[in-house]
C-alpha cells in the first residue's frame, strides 16, 4: 500500500501482497515503479522511497484523468516486509459488494464517508 508494501517480492522471510487475492488481476505496473526507481536511484541514491513514488503516481494519474491536484507531502519510508495473509484478510478484492467494503473499512476504523474517499 501507502508504505511500498505493495511492490515487495517475495523473499526467504516472507510472502508479499503482490499475490494476494485482493491484488491479483487487479494491480499492475510494477515495472514501471521499478524502472522509475532505477532511473531516481541513478540521479540520487537512497532519496526517493518507492512509497513516495506510488503516492506522486496517484496524484498525477488524478490531475491527468481530469480531476483536482495537491500536493503531496513526501518522506514517506519504504516497508521492509508484507503479509500475504493479512492482505488477503484486510484488504477488499475488486469486486467486493457494498457489505463486504463497509465491514472491511469498519474494521480498519473507517465509515462509509471514508469509504467514499477513498474508492
């Protein structure tokens, strides 16, 4: 998500959010976050988190598709791990009815005026 979780491969310590079944067949363009990254890590190393990308990203793809800008405060940190299973148990899958968004969102502490935000 919000942290670089999202873009983490799998590794020996844990299996990432890449695959959950929220995520699958729903997020893409990783290899674009990727090139990107190598391209700032060129210009200046250990500067620009992957989280910090993902969120200047969203903001763009807004202001490109119409919508409103802001800026976005960057600094973010990158995470160092991902759950798979807690992907898979927090996060609503692209095709989740309203009941299951609500009950999703309710647990994480959000309303339904979140919920609208947010989608």
């Amino acid at each position: 998500g919000c942290d670089g979780s999202v873009l983490l491969d799998d590794n020996a310590t844990f299996t990432g959010e890449k695959t959950a079944n929220p995520n699958n067949a729903s997020l893409r363009g990783f290899d674009v976050v990727d090139d990107i990254k190598t391209e700032l890590e060129k210009a200046c190393p250990a500067t620009v988190s992957c989280a910090d990308i993902l969120a200047i990203a969203a903001r763009d793809s807004v202001i490109l598709s119409g919508g409103a800008g802001w800026i976005v405060a960057v600094g973010r940190r990158d995470a160092t791990s991902a759950s798979r299973d807690r992907a898979n148990k927090d996060l609503p899958a692209p095709n989740s009815t309203l009941p299951t968004l609500i009950t999703k969102f309710k647990r994480q502490g959000l309303n339904q005026l979140d919920l609208v935000a947010l989608s």
